[in-house]
C-alpha cells in the first residue's frame, strides 16, 4: 500500500475524494508544490500518513489550478498552505482558540 499523498488539480478529483472517503476523516492541503512552507507541511503529511492511515487519508489540492479555485474561494483559503478536513464529506470547522 502506498502513503504517498494524492495532488488533485481539478474540480472533480477534489468532488470525488470528499465525496468517496468515508469513515475516515480526509486531510485536504490547499497550496503548491513550489512554496517552501507547503514543502515543509508536504513531508510532516507524508511522514504521518502511515501511522494515520487507519483512520485518516491525506491529500493535496493545487491552489495554482483554476479548477480548484472554486474551493478556494468557497472556504475563503486565504493563508498559504491551508488544511481543511471533512468526515463523511462534511466539513469539519475547527477553533483554534486564536480570536
């Protein structure tokens, strides 16, 4: 079984891994493949997947397809990378408890 984490680039990939990963909690990363800092996020995913896989799928959206844009502007992603995770397609908002 591979760990490696998906890069979606269209509408309909990121659709379909919300929509198709169920009983487990989706870790969706907004951002790109050539900005250091989502590098930096992209190898703590990747290094945490295994251990993760059990209850958890991690996969990447890049913000640089117009595609993806959508979501971007759907959850007003506005920090580069962003996380967002479902369960069961819902989304699941978070508070960090930073006002």
């Amino acid at each position: 079984m591979s760990y490696t984490e998906e890069t979606l680039t269209e509408k309909r990939e990121v659709n379909s891994i919300i929509r198709d990963t169920l009983d487990k909690v989706l870790v969706l990363r907004f951002g790109r493949s050539s900005d250091p800092v989502c590098l930096q996020l992209d190898d703590i995913l990747a290094k945490s997947a295994r251990d993760v896989s059990k209850f958890a799928r991690v996969a990447l959206a890049d913000i640089d397809s117009e595609d993806v844009q959508v979501y971007v502007k759907y959850f007003d992603i506005t920090l580069i990378p962003s996380t967002i995770f479902f369960f069961n397609a819902h989304h699941m908002k978070m508070d960090s408890g930073y006002v």
